[in-house]
C-alpha cells in the first residue's frame, strides 16, 4: 500500500510499505493493506512503519530504528485511509 505523511513544511514521505502503526486516541493501531476506509484523529506518539524496501537518503534523518520498524515522532495530527493509499497529515 501507498502511504504519504505530509507535514505543512513538506512531503516526508511518499512510499510503498507493508504495514503502519500510529497513536490514535484510544491507542495505538495498525493498518495493513486492503483495509476499510478509515479517517482518525492521532495524538502524540510514533509513526511505525514496516516498508518493503530502503528508505531515501535524504529522509533516513526523519526517522529511527525501533526493533524491526522505522519511526518518527508526531505531536497529533490525521490519517485516513482509502483503495490501498494511506495519508498521514502531521506538524
């Protein structure tokens, strides 16, 4: 699945991966491809991806190695999801 986190300095990411987790406000959940359209508000915590392959060069700085997931800090901000494109907006 296609997911974009996009902040309103810049595109971080726009990428294929195999599943994210995010902080939503009863907790943490996880989206996998071909799941049902959702939209949900996010609080303070960790973006968690699991991609299929490398990161870019110039984004490795926006995130960090957490076990076998790659991470990045968020304050809140909104996801939905829709046909396998997950959309992350965040400040």
């Amino acid at each position: 699945m296609q997911l974009e986190i996009v902040t309103p300095e810049k595109v971080i990411l726009d990428q294929d991966v195999q599943s994210v987790s995010v902080p939503g406000i009863e907790g943490e959940f996880q989206i996998l491809e071909n799941h049902a359209p959702i939209i949900s508000v996010l609080t303070k915590g960790h973006i968690k991806l699991d991609v299929n392959t490398k990161l870019p060069k110039a984004i490795e700085d926006d995130f960090q190695k957490m076990n076998d997931k790659l991470c990045m800090e968020i304050t809140g901000g909104v996801i939905e999801m829709n046909n396998n494109k997950v959309i992350v907006l965040t400040d």
